[in-house]
C-alpha cells in the first residue's frame, strides 16, 4: 500500500469521525441522533505523520461531542424524573368527585 493510498484511507476516516461529532455538536439539545453513528475500523497502516495534527484536533472534536451527548442525556434523565412525578389520567369510569355530605 502507498503512502498516498494510506494518506487517503486515514483522511476518509478522519473525515467520517469529524462528521459524526460535528453532527453532535451542531444538532438542537437533545436532538443528536447518534444512531446513525456506525462502527469504524482503524486503518491498518499507522496514521502518517502529516496527519497528527488532523487527528489532534477530531480527537477534540469527539470530546467536545461525548460531552454534549452526555449533557443532553443528563437533561432527558431529569426530565424523565419530573415526568414521572406527574399523576396519571384518571379512568374515565372513576368517580371525578366524591360526595362527602351523601
């Protein structure tokens, strides 16, 4: 394999990941659909060295991303806790009122 066919593989890579956190990133709260998020394969050549920096900087980019994700988890966690704290419709077969004088 070339170095340029190496160059190539990692940048498509590079690439994909950048994309995936971006999404994160640029997605409402609470709205990153990080299902469509597919499993990735490393290269099997090392990273070329012209491309540390590039990896520097989606490395960063996926740490900004694992951070919104688990901020927004954290606020759906929350906001399931206040939902749960709602009563139930009553049946529309139980009494709406009780008479108390009789």
């Amino acid at each position: 394999m070339s170095i340029d066919d190496v160059t190539a593989e990692w940048t498509d890579l590079l690439d994909r990941l950048e994309l995936d956190a971006d999404r994160i990133l640029t997605a409402a709260p609470g709205t990153a659909d990080t299902a469509v998020i597919g499993p990735w394969t490393p290269p099997s050549a090392p990273l070329p060295p012209a491309l540390a920096d590039r990896a520097r900087h989606v490395i960063e980019r996926q740490r900004l991303a694992m951070e919104r994700a688990r901020t927004d988890l954290d606020d759906l966690r929350q906001h399931l806790v206040v939902v749960d704290r709602i009563p139930g419709i009553r049946r529309p077969d139980a009494p709406a009122f009780l008479d108390v004088d009789g």
